[in-house]
C-alpha cells in the first residue's frame, strides 16, 4: 500500500468523525437523528478506474427507514463536476441522461446503481483513479443531509460508453448502443 492509499484510507474516515458529517459507510442505520440519511445504509460501493475523463460509481443503497429518502446530488474532490445518471432505452437505443430529480429510494427498498443502469457520473477527472485507489463520495440527501461513502477503485473492462465526442467503443451486449446526452448543458 502506498502512503498515499495508507493516508486517505486513515484520514477520511477520521475527519468524517470529526467532522460530524453523516454516517460512514460501513455504520449502522437506526433512524435516531431523523435524517434521510440516517435511514440510509451505503455497500458494495466501487468506482471503475479510469485514467483520465470520466469514470461511474456504483453501489447498494439500502434504506432501513420508515419513510422515502431521495438523494439529490453527489461530489467528489476526484471529479470537476458528479451526477446521478439514469440509462432510459428509446427505439433501441439506451442513452445515460441526468436524473434531474435525483434518486428515490423507498421505505424498506435498495436502490442498486450498477454499471449499464443507475450510477453516479464523475466527470472532469482531476487525477487518474487506479484499481486499489479510495474515493470518497458525497451524497446529499433532500432534507439537505449528506452521507460519505468511500469507494474502492476497480478494473472493469464491461459497459465500455460512448460520451458523444470520442469513437464509440464495443459494448459487452452487441444489440445495446449507449450514448451520453449532454443536450441539457
């Protein structure tokens, strides 16, 4: 382990106690502060490694709650710029768009983001992500609380996505052709 991996692997979830910002990842929800994010309980979290661009992160997002929660928006310092992306399949043809209203996740439901469906976009990549490496995500939750997530990197060679300005790249279900919509920026 590099001292770079070893630092955020030590750091992020010290300063996510001090911090007092939403639960870590790998903790317990019970409902007890009465914040959407309480109800929720992050795993199975990863993000494709990518080199440079963009890249996605998935997950498991399960609320142990009595009541609906929506997370509306996600950041991370490895990113210029994150979205909640849906994929929506119009005459054959499955493009990722922004879910504008973020994602709802029901009373006792889990919500599973995975590559070729819901996920989150990270986009004008800073630095390069390499398999091994920790990134941390922040979700916000519409009462305006928010949960960090760490996030392990992973090689992923499967939903190879065109983003519209570079050559379209073999995808690994030949009848689906997936493009990226930007017409909205």
């Amino acid at each position: 382990m590099t001292v770079r991996k070893l630092i955020t692997a030590l750091i992020v979830p010290l300063l996510v106690v001090l911090a007092g910002g939403g639960l870590a990842a790998c903790s317990s929800s019970d409902d007890a502060d009465g914040t959407q994010s309480s109800q929720v309980k992050i795993s199975d979290q990863w993000v494709k490694a990518a080199p440079d661009g963009m890249t996605s992160a998935f997950a498991k997002v399960r609320n142990n709650g009595k009541t609906q929660v929506r997370i509306v928006s996600a950041s991370s310092d490895v990113a210029g710029s994150t979205q909640l992306h849906e994929v929506v399949t119009e005459n054959g043809v499955s493009t990722m768009k922004e879910k504008a209203d973020g994602y709802v996740v029901g009373a006792g439901k889990t919500l599973d983001l995975t590559p070729g469906g819901a996920h989150i976009m990270l986009m004008d990549l800073r630095r390069p992500i390499a398999a091994g490496d920790l990134v941390t995500i922040q979700l916000v939750f519409a009462d305006g609380s928010m949960q960090t997530v760490s996030a392990s990197a992973r090689d992923f060679a499967g939903n190879q996505e065109d983003y519209g300005n570079a050559p379209a790249a073999s995808s690994t279900m030949p009848s689906m052709s997936m493009t990226m919509d930007h017409s909205h920026h």
